[in-house]
C-alpha cells in the first residue's frame, strides 16, 4: 500500500514493479497520467469509470491495442463535467464495473480469453443494458515521451479556448440552435467536424464533414475548408467546443468566419439527440 498521491514524479517507480495496472480514479489528470505511465512502462491498464447510472470499462495499452488518448484526446474543460460528489453516483455500480475490471486483470495475467481491448464497454443501470463502442490506436496521435503536469494539462483546454473566443471574437451558437437550423432544411450552411476520424466513427451530428483539426493545423485543411464552403457559412463543433474553436482562430486568420458549436457533439447527445453516443 502506497499512503501517497501518485504524480508525475512518482508514478513511474510505483507502477514498475507490477504486470497489470487497473485505474478506478475518478479525475481526468491522474486518468491522463496513469495511461502515460503505463504507456512508457509498457503495461496493460484496464480502465473503468462510473457517473450517476452508467459505468464504463474497456482494457487500454495491451497487445498493441489504443490507449486512453485514443478515446480521449483531449481532456474536457474544467467544469464541463461534473463530479461524483456534484452529480451522484449509484453505489452498486462500484461493484458492477469493478467486477468487470477484475475480471479482465485476470483474463491478462492467464492470457485466457478475449480482453476488452480495442471495445468500450458501456452499462447503463438504468435500462439494465450493455453495449459496445469499437477502440482503434489513433495514428495522428502525440508520442508520449515524458510524464507531463497534468493538472495545468487539464485546465489548458478551456483557457485556450476562451482565450482563442475573446482573441478571435468567434461566435457561438447552441446545440438546440444548430438543431432548429438542420430542421428547418437551410442549405446555406456547411457544417465541420474537427474531430479525429475514430471518434467521427463513434458518433456523429447529421450532415457533418469531417476535417480534423491537424489537417487545419497543417494547411491542407484549410485548403479543403475553403473549396468546401463555396460561399456557404461555416459552423463548426468538436467533442466539447474547444479544438473547434481553435480550429475557427486558424480559419479566421485566413480569412473565413465561422460559428462554434457551444458543447460540441457531447452537448449534442445530453441536450438533442441521446442516441448519439457518448464516450
């Protein structure tokens, strides 16, 4: 038993020792740093995680398969998400999806079986259902070289964000808006996703083209940007908002104006349409 908060500066010594790593932590920058270390360790991590009735747990960096920042690129912005403490949690849910994340250490130390690896699996107590979500390695991915903050990690999302909305003056629109809009049968719009293209497999809002925001980072994007609107307007989401509203600043700089999905495709699913998957 280690009486000692894992970080940057310990996590490598303590997780060494072990073959198998299991991650129940309930915040986003241990998350982060757990699958980092495991990743420069070369250690499987069987991930679980549980919010108010549903739970979730899939085997990250074993044989090959992705990791946590395949399924989670970039953390969301502080706030977006609220806690166990702020949100509640069914308390046999602990045991649901900690059963099942035993169940998959096992299944590696034996080499018996077909682990979770490279599937999502989701528990949603309330309809009493299990379904799957496909995992693939992202290959535009960053390679991980070193163990990072992770909590100013975690709070760079929103603060760049806000700052490229002020900077910019980008102008948002809410995900009800962008739902009147689609069924209201305009035309005169061109709506981008700038999200990587295994999340666009996940789910997607109807009617979106896929650009990711490294391709917009790089220049052939927006390119492919500007061909695309053909005097069109541009709205534009991501996951939650923010490589969006980044992906807008750079448009912007070269000349096209758009209009940033407040949300992105999470919003969308929580407020719209839930049978758009989240993950």
């Amino acid at each position: 038993m280690y009486e000692t908060r894992i970080s940057s500066e310990n996590a490598l010594d303590i997780l060494k020792p072990y073959d198998v790593v299991v991650d129940g932590t309930d915040n986003f920058p241990t998350r982060y740093l757990v699958n980092d270390a495991c990743v420069l360790l070369d250690k499987p991590n069987v991930y679980g995680s549980i919010f108010r009735f549903e739970g979730q747990a899939t085997v990250f960096n074993y044989e090959g398969g992705p990791n946590y920042r395949d399924l989670y690129p970039e953390p969301p912005p502080p706030g977006m998400v609220p806690s166990c403490a702020e949100g509640g949690v069914l308390g046999v849910l602990c045991g649901i999806i900690g059963t099942i994340q035993a169940t998959e250490t096992v299944k590696i130390i034996i080499g018996k079986g077909n682990t979770l690896s490279g599937r999502l699996m989701l528990y949603n107590a309330l309809d009493m259902s299990f379904r799957e979500l496909k995992l693939r390695p992202n290959p535009v991915r960053p390679v991980i070289e070193k163990l990072i903050d992770y909590e100013q990690f975690c709070g760079i999302p929103q603060a760049k964000a806000q700052e490229a909305q002020q900077q910019m003056d980008i102008s948002e629109m809410t995900v009800k808006d962008l739902k009147e809009l689609i069924d209201s049968g305009a035309e005169d719009y061109v709506l981008l996703d700038v999200r990587n293209p295994h999340e666009y497999e996940i789910a997607q809002i109807p009617g979106s083209v896929l650009i990711p925001l490294s391709e917009i980072e790089n220049g052939p994007g927006v390119d492919k940007v500007k061909e695309m609107l053909n005097g069109h307007r541009l709205i534009a989401h991501c996951k939650m908002g923010g490589r969006s509203a980044k992906a807008l600043g750079i448009l912007k700089q070269a000349g096209i104006e758009g209009t940033n999905v407040k949300g992105g495709i999470t919003a969308w699913s929580q407020e719209v349409d839930s049978s758009v998957p989240t993950y």
